[in-house]
C-alpha cells in the first residue's frame, strides 16, 4: 500500500528559552493551569561550555505541549524578556544554542514516518543537521530557509504517571532554587530530593486509600 506524501500529525510542542523561570511556571501552570507534564534536567550534555539545563513542557491540549528552556549560570542577553521579538535584538556574541532553543517539533507516528522525512530533507537543500534519542522521544533537526529551527520528532514509547509526577516534582524544585541565589543544577537535584521526603507520606496516603476504594469495590 502506498504511503501518503503528508505524514505529520501536528504539533508536539513549541519550545522558548525562559528569562524568568519562576514567572513562567506561575503564569502557565498557576495562572493559566496546564499542566506539567514532563521534564528533562540536563548535566554535561551538549558541546564544550554548554551550561546545564532543564527543559520543562506544559499540556497545552490535544496532545500538544509547550515548552521551556532554562540554563543554569546563563545570563539571558540584553532585551530578553521585552515585548516583541526578542531575538532580533540579539547581538551576534548570542550563543547558538540559546538561538536554537526557540523551535517548532511537529509529531510523527513511527520511525518509518520519521526516516521518511530525513530522506526528503537529505535529499534537499535543508538536509538533517542532528539525529537525537532522548529519553521518550527520536527527534531530527534542521533549519528552514528562515533561519527557525525545525524539529521532527516520534515517541519512543509512552510517557508514565510516574514521569508526570517527577515532573512535577522538578519544576517544584526549580521554582524554588530559581527564586533563591546562584541557581544549579546540584541545588535543584538536592531540593528534589527533600521535596520527595516531604511529600513521600502523602503518596502512601493517597496510594492506600486507592486501594481500599478498589477493594470495596
């Protein structure tokens, strides 16, 4: 059977760097109330003087998602945070990867969908600049003729109850380590932990009294 030329299955998530991390949880999550659904903290990845980081997404509906970069010791560049478009104020000392953290993902279905689209776009001028495995997701990259970072991306399995969950827990913890001094990776991972002692009875609470209702029936 004959494959159609269209393969997308719309957006995955819109992803931005984040000026105020503090702000941008309270307005999605307190404000608007989308949830936090999954998170990635990331030490020592990337090239050489990539400061850590923490990517954090918000459900936005219809299995879409939007999403956040923050970078741990990054100053955000002048104009960061102003109305408009900010990247156009950038100066050119801006690293690229603070460029590229602002990026369209549009979802496919399968790794045959996906490697589809990495040959027509190797067989372009736009070929395939990356090809990454994340933890729940295989995702490609490139440029458009814009300049705008474009990511095609499939699911690697589903996301668990317990990723949500640990989500929650990061961006609890990011908010408080980012409204304090010197924000870091070690000071986040650390508040993670104490948030998982104090809520740690809690869950067992909530888990027995699941499995009661059960029982009853």
């Amino acid at each position: 059977m004959n494959q159609p030329e269209h393969r997308v299955k719309g957006v995955d998530h819109a992803a931005f760097p984040t000026f105020d991390p503090v702000g941008t949880v309270h307005f999605y999550r307190d404000v608007l109330k989308f949830p936090v659904v999954h998170s990635i903290c990331a030490a020592g990845w990337g090239p050489e003087r990539h400061p850590d980081f923490i990517h954090f997404f918000f459900d936005i509906g219809n299995d879409d998602r939007i999403a956040f970069f923050y970078y741990f010791g990054f100053e955000p560049p002048a104009g960061a945070g102003d109305a408009g478009d900010v990247y156009a104020k950038f100066a050119d000392d801006v690293p690229q990867f603070f460029i590229n953290s602002r990026h369209l993902a549009i979802h496919v279905d399968n790794e045959q969908d996906l490697l589809e689209y990495r040959r027509r776009l190797d067989a372009s001028q736009w070929p395939v600049e990356m090809q990454v495995m994340h933890e729940t997701i295989e995702s490609i990259y490139t440029h458009d003729p814009n300049g705008y970072m474009v990511e095609i991306t499939r699911a690697l399995r589903p996301v668990t109850r317990q990723e949500d969950l640990d989500a929650i827990l990061t961006v609890d913890a990011l908010v408080d380590v980012a409204s304090g001094p010197e924000p870091s990776m070690d000071k986040l991972l650390t508040r993670k932990a104490e948030l998982i002692v104090q809520r740690a009875a809690r869950w067992e609470e909530t888990r027995v009294d699941a499995g009661e209702k059960l029982t009853r029936g």
